[in-house]
C-alpha cells in the first residue's frame, strides 16, 4: 500500500508539510497563536516522500551517518561531504564526542565576529551561527561565514526558510559550500510574529526538512533540529528518521532535562531505526538575563535543580560555568550521545566575556584536542 503524498497544512501560520515543529507547547497550543497545533490530529508522523519538494529524490545517507555513529569511518575520507572543514568535522565524530558551541555576537557588528572567533579557536570543535536571539535583522549566512572562515573558525551555520524562498535558498546553500563551511543546520525558523520583526512577511516556502536535501545536493554536512519534549514527544524519534531520510546527518536536540531523559529519547529513536549522531544541548547561562532567555524557549527542559542551584550561588557565572560542565560530562556518558552543542542566552555587551565561559567549558568538555 502506497504511503499518501505529503501536502502543505494550510491552516499552520507555517504552512508547513511534515510538523509539527519544535515550537508545540506543554499543552499542545501553537507557538504562534494559542490554539492547538494542527498536526496533533493527524496521523503522525508525516511520512518522507521524496517528492521534490525540497529540491530532489530522498536522501537516507544511512552509511555516513552509520559509519559515524559506529567509528568505522576512521581516517576514510567522506566524498559525499565537500568541504574541508566539513570532513574534518566528520572526522572528530569517528573519533571522539564533537563539542560544538553557540557564537555569540552582536547583529551586524563586523568586529564582534572576529573578537568572538580569538576566544573560542582551538577550544570548540566547531562553531553554530543561527538567528540572533534578540534580532531577525542581521548579516546572511554567507557573509557571516566569510567573516568566521576568514577567523579560523568552522562555521556551521544556520539556514531557516522563514526569510528566503527556495530560489534564494539554494543561492545561499551554494555560496555556503563555495565558501567552505563545515555544515548547516536546517530549520524552519521562528514566526516573524514572535520575533522583534513582527511587520516583516514570513516567507516559509520550504521548511526544515525540505531544506536538507537541497543542501546535500551541494555536497555540505547537514544538521537539523529536534525538540524532545515538545508534543507528541513518544514520536519525536520517528520524526528524527524521517529527517534523516530527507537528508540529515546530525541531530542537535533542544535542551530535555537529565541525561536519562535524554537516554530515553535516543532509545525512542534507535527503536524507530535513526541512525544520526546526537548531539544534545547544554545551557550555558551566567547572569539571569540568561536565564530568563532560556525560559522563554518553547519546549525546553532544563536539568533537575539547575535554575536553583545557579541562583543560589554567590558567583553565578561561575556556577553557570561548573553545572554546564557538569551536565555536559553527564551527556557524553550517555550511549548514543556523539556531542554537545553549549550554548545560552547572553546580555548585549557581554558577548566577549560569554565567548570567554563558552570555550571554557568547551575546553573542559574535550573540545579542540586531537
């Protein structure tokens, strides 16, 4: 029996085809509006077609993404990935744990890039560039990896579909693999609604998923998201394979508690056949104002007792610092986790001294070693 072509939910604010998105609530409400998610009714999870929406035929990928979970991929080169960088990268996966950090800087402040890149080089692995919390507004991808290559840095950079059709998508994929990047990490994006842009129109013509075969079709590394305690949870690691199946090579989780939590969420998944390398967050948070950010994140779940042992503490950068370490060597122990992404909220101004705690831990954690 034939699985029914995937179609566009129109009554989604995203217009999207295989959600639900990270962004359900506790309680089932949509992100954008508080009404139900839509996808909650249907038959989950939505099934990947292959049916050129994204650009091109499936994209399983399940020998790479084997070979990384298993470490048969020592010292092989990997053809399907052209980028140095992007090789390189997979390298360290067959290797050891991968420890990958936010990068903080402020929108559209040339300088910060290269002051963030001086404190974080040789200490994390590789570095993920996405949307600026506080801003929509800020220099493309391409431009920002120019300025991160340029700064010694693997760039893995952030592609949503909120703000770019798909004509303008594939440009910047392209420019992206021209520049070298070592990978991309595909999602949908945040609602224009929900954001400091809020008149500007939201474009959606792809989504996360459809993004990723478009850039494996470039020959770039892929990443993309999943939010496991977002509902339905119990099929949260089905989603995973189907993403998989479009293209995707690395699983970057949203932050979902203690690292049974998390244990149980690869479980789901190995169950449902996923193949991809996971690699959890880990909160980073020095100051409240951070901690206010990371409560503002749909679906996520932080570890038991950290905002309150975070403030407790006379220092709280420092604390912040010992628990994201802590917590991030409790996730490498767990099977199935092959890294950490660190990351948090940062204060505008502070972003140096946030780089400076991120490498930090990024270090503690085995980041930058051979």
């Amino acid at each position: 029996m034939l699985t029914p072509a995937a179609v566009r939910h129109a009554d989604c604010p995203k217009t999207m085809t295989y959600g639900p998105c990270g962004g359900v609530n506790a309680d089932g409400t949509c992100e954008v509006a508080p009404t139900p998610c839509v996808f909650l009714g249907d038959a989950l999870p939505v099934r990947w077609d292959g049916d050129g929406t994204g650009g091109g035929a499936p994209s399983r990928n399940t020998e790479a993404a084997a070979a990384l979970v298993t470490g048969t991929g020592t010292g092989r080169p990997h053809p399907a990935v052209a980028t140095t960088a992007g090789r390189d990268v997979l390298d360290i996966l067959a290797r050891r744990p991968l420890i990958m950090t936010g990068f903080p800087a402020r929108a559209m402040v040339r300088d910060d890039i290269a002051r963030t890149a001086d404190e974080l080089r040789g200490r994390a692995d590789a570095v993920l560039s996405g949307d600026a919390a506080g801003s929509r507004t800020q220099y493309p991808p391409a431009y920002r990896a120019v300025l991160m290559t340029n700064a010694g840095m693997r760039a893995w950079m952030g592609i949503n579909a909120r703000d770019r059709n798909r004509v303008a998508l594939e440009g910047e994929l392209a420019a992206l693999q021209d520049i070298g990047v070592a990978g991309v990490h595909c999602v949908t994006g945040d609602h224009t609604r929900t954001g400091d842009r809020p008149d500007a129109q939201p474009v959606f013509d792809l989504e996360g998923t459809t993004l990723l075969p478009l850039a494996r079709a470039q020959g770039l590394a892929t990443s993309f998201a999943e939010s496991p305690d977002a509902p339905p949870a119990a099929l949260r690691g089905q989603r995973v394979r189907e993403k998989e199946q479009a293209g995707g090579m690395l699983c970057l989780t949203q932050y979902c508690g203690d690292a049974e939590h998390v244990a149980s969420f690869i479980e789901r998944g190995r169950q449902a056949g996923t193949v991809a390398p996971v690699l959890p967050g880990v909160p980073l948070v020095v100051d409240r104002a951070g901690a206010e950010l990371l409560a503002s994140f749909h679906a996520a779940t932080l570890p038991t007792g950290y905002v309150h042992a975070l403030f407790a503490a006379r220092d709280v950068r420092r604390e912040g610092i010992r628990l994201a370490i802590e917590y991030g060597r409790s996730l490498l122990a767990v099977p199935g986790v092959s890294g950490v992404v660190v990351a948090g909220g940062v204060q505008p101004g502070d972003e140096q001294a946030y780089a400076r705690a991120l490498a930090t831990v990024a270090a503690e954690l085995g980041g930058g070693s051979s």
